[in-house]
C-alpha cells in the first residue's frame, strides 16, 4: 500500500513516470490490497472492464486453405498463417481500476492493462517482452472521464502513461 501512497503523492508528470518506471515493481496481490483498502487512504475505487468479443464466424477462404495444406512450407510457417486468418476474431479485455480522492475529485489515478500486456507480448521495444501495467493520473493531461472514454474494447489509444513492472 505504501509504493500507491507515495506514487499517488508525487505531483508531476515526470515524477510519476520515473518512479514507476525505474524505482517500483507492484504484483496483481499489491493491486488487490489497494482495491479492498483503499479507503484508508481517503480514495475510492471503480472497475472498469470492457471486452471486445465478437461474435461471427471465422470465414477461411480458398488461398487460407490452399496455405494451410501446403506441405512444402514449415510448420510454424503455417501455424502463423492460421493464427493471422483467427487474429480479427481475438477477444480483447481491457480491465481498468480508477482511484479518486475523496477529498479532491479531480484527483484521480488509473491502472489499466490487456491481457497481452500482462503476458509481455505487447508494448514498445522496451516493454514488449516484460510483463506490465499502465499508470495514468490528473498529473497526465487529461481528465477522468476523457480517460474513461478512451480506455475501449480496442485498447487505450491516445493516453498518455507510465509502466509498472509486474512481479
């Protein structure tokens, strides 16, 4: 509770974003504590899930047939064709935990992540290959309900954010 404490406290951009990024690592039992105790802290917590599960049916066309059933290519090479022909009807789960003060509304503080980001298969160069979460608060520019707003079932573009290093 104290590594949210402090990096609730911090009171720029620039500070935020170094101290989750190089000075703490936070675990998803870290991330539970905060959400069932953070009262004690003057903050209240709301969920934010949003699933981008659809529905219709993979349609293979000829020429994903034809590729799947040539054998002169290896198996990993055909193994990605598939996965690339399902890739459009992947569920993508964004969960998110907004924190806002109970004594400054306009005080608030996002973590949010996909399942991908998690398992370290997405992010930038630097992030793409370790396990994450993503921080944003007041301190980034936009306002809690811009924030929510962009936080969709395709993802959360044009947020600006910090990452924390899953342990």
């Amino acid at each position: 509770m104290k590594k949210f404490k402090l990096l609730f406290e911090k009171v720029s951009k620039d500070e935020a974003k170094r101290y989750c990024e190089r000075d703490i690592q936070v675990s998803f039992d870290e991330m539970y504590r905060l959400i069932t105790s953070c009262l004690e802290i003057n903050f209240s917590h709301q969920p934010k899930y949003c699933s981008s599960h659809q529905v219709s049916p993979v349609q293979l066309t000829e020429k994903n047939y034809r590729e799947l059933n040539d054998h002169s290519k290896s198996p990993a090479v055909v193994l990605n064709k598939l996965i690339k022909a399902f890739e459009p009807h992947r569920t993508k789960i964004v969960t998110a935990h907004f924190f806002t003060s109970n004594l400054d509304p306009l005080n608030w503080h996002c973590f949010f992540w996909t399942g991908a980001d998690i398992q370290g298969a997405e992010g930038g160069k630097v992030w793409r290959e370790i396990s994450h979460i993503h921080y944003t608060s007041h301190l980034f520019g936009l306002t809690k309900e811009e924030c929510e707003i962009r936080i969709e079932p395709t993802g959360y573009k044009g947020i600006d954010k910090a990452h924390l290093k899953l342990c």
